[in-house]
C-alpha cells in the first residue's frame, strides 16, 4: 500500500495538511525545517524593508521610536528561526530520517501540499529541489496572508528575491543543458564509429571474396592451421526477381493495416469527430535559448 493509500484509509474525509507534508518531504523535523528557513527569509526582508524605512524617516524628519521597536523584533524573529533551523539540521543529521507515522506528526502550520502526480512521469524530483519548492510554497503562502493585498506580479517579485527556487533550477537547468551537450556529441561519435565498423565490414567482406576466389581458383577445398581451418563449400542459391508484377499473387503475403496516427491527430486537432480517439491533456514543457 503506498503512503498516499495509507494516509487516505486511516483519514475518514480530507487528510492534514501537515500529514501530506510530512509523508511527502519524509519527517516532520524537514517540514520543520522548511518552516524555518520560509520564516528566516522573510523576516529577514522585513529586517531590510524596516531599515530602509528607518532610514528615510531620519532623513526626512518621519521617525518615530516605534520603527526600531519593530526591527528589534525582526531581528529577534531571525535568530530565533534560526535557532530552529539549526536544531531541526542538528536532528536530521544525526540520525537518518524516515517517513514518520501519521501518529508522530504535530500539527505544523504548513501550506497545503499540491498535488504531486505532475511529477509521475517524469524522473523523481531531486530532494533539494524539492526542498527548495516546499520552502518555496510556504513562503507564497506566508506572504499572501501576511500581505492579502498584493496583486501577483508584486509576490512574484517578492518571491524571486526571497526563495532559493530559482537559484535550484537554474542549476538543474544548466545540468540539463550539459546532458543535452553530451547527448550530441555522443551521437556524433557514435555515429563516427558506425561508418567505421562500417568500413571494417566491407573490407572483410573483400578479404573474404579474395580468399574464396583464390581457393577456388587453386583448387584447395580445405586449408587448416593451428589457431582456425576453413574450406570452400558451396552455398545455395539465392533469389533474383526480375519483375515484381509479373509474380503470382499466391506469393504475396497480405500486411495488417497500420493506424495513422499523424493523420488521426490532424483530424482530432482541427476539430474533427472520430469515433474512438480523443486528445489527451497536453503537458507543460521548457523552452531554453542560450546565449
């Protein structure tokens, strides 16, 4: 049974939040993590935002000792999920972590999972990656309840200079363009060394009409040495057709239709009704140009 099944069978109705976290990320102390490092950066943008204002109060006569009340508690706020973080790497590191039991599982303020079969196709996600969209995902959240009034370019923005994510798949991407690379340049030398064997090929097949012609020639049948022998032997006929359309039809085997798919596809994607063939749901891909 899988975890998803698991989860699904002990939970009479929607399951946790907190629950699909932790059985998709492994243990509660790397959701906790997670948690962390999501508040650690954004208070630290607080930190900066509220210095910033500090700044332009003092230089403009709009400052107020509250201000530096509040940055105190930002700061404090840092070191504090810090601290947190810290001990949850402390914990993961010392021992090795396991999907824990639905039972083990506190309730942490995590955002909801989303839905994880986008990715069943594919290759599995990369734990780090994973990491970073969870941490990713809660910093979103964080930052749409904390900031309910921000349109979506405004926490796009935001999130880019907060999140590790784009720095995480600007790596993968860069890994995928090296495979790509190497893809090519193995196919070209695969390549080379096809028309090579397929140089050897027909100089053995030279040497060995050579050899067969000189033997017969010489009259030898048979020439046997220590490491191989070889004789001459005769080889059945092999067929000629001289005009296809003049052979009878009790010689031609009947071949199975083939579907044409590029034609059904056509005729589905212009809107055409064909009875038992529909299109599928497309899939999102990456467009990549490099400099």
């Amino acid at each position: 049974m899988t975890i998803l099944a698991e989860l699904h069978h002990q939970y009479d109705g929607p399951i946790p939040p907190a629950v699909l976290a932790v059985a998709r990320l492994g243990s509660s102390e790397i959701v906790a993590l997670i948690r962390a490092r999501g508040e650690t950066a954004f208070f630290r943008s607080m930190v900066r935002g509220q210095v910033t204002t500090i700044r332009m109060g003092r230089a403009d006569g709009t400052y107020y000792p509250a201000l530096l009340a509040d940055l105190q508690l930002y700061r404090r706020q840092v070191r504090g999920w810090n601290r947190v973080a810290a001990e949850m790497r402390r914990a993961i590191a010392a021992r090795d972590i396991h999907p824990v039991k639905v039972s083990q599982v506190s309730a942490h303020e995590v955002p909801p999972a989303r839905d994880d079969h986008r990715f069943a196709k594919g290759a599995p996600m990369n734990p780090m990656l994973q990491h970073s969209l969870a941490e990713h995902e809660y910093l979103r959240a964080r930052l749409k309840a904390e900031f309910p009034d921000a349109d979506e370019e405004t926490l796009r923005d935001t999130l880019e200079g907060l999140s590790s994510l784009p720095e995480m798949l600007a790596c993968a991407l860069r890994s995928y363009l090296d495979d790509i690379a190497l893809t090519a340049a193995l196919g070209i030398r695969i390549n080379d060394m096809q028309e090579r064997i397929g140089r050897f090929e027909q100089r053995a097949e030279k040497k060995r009409a050579l050899i067969t012609a000189v033997m017969e020639r010489a009259d030898l049948k048979k020439l046997a040495e220590p490491d191989f022998t070889v004789s001459v032997r005769a080889t059945p006929s092999s067929l000629m057709v001289t005009d296809e359309t003049e052979i009878p039809q009790d010689f031609w085997k009947p071949q199975p239709a083939k579907l044409d798919r590029q034609g059904l596809t056509a005729a589905l994607r212009r809107g055409q009704s064909v009875p038992g063939a529909v299109l599928g749901n497309g899939q999102a891909t990456i467009s990549v140009r490099t400099r």
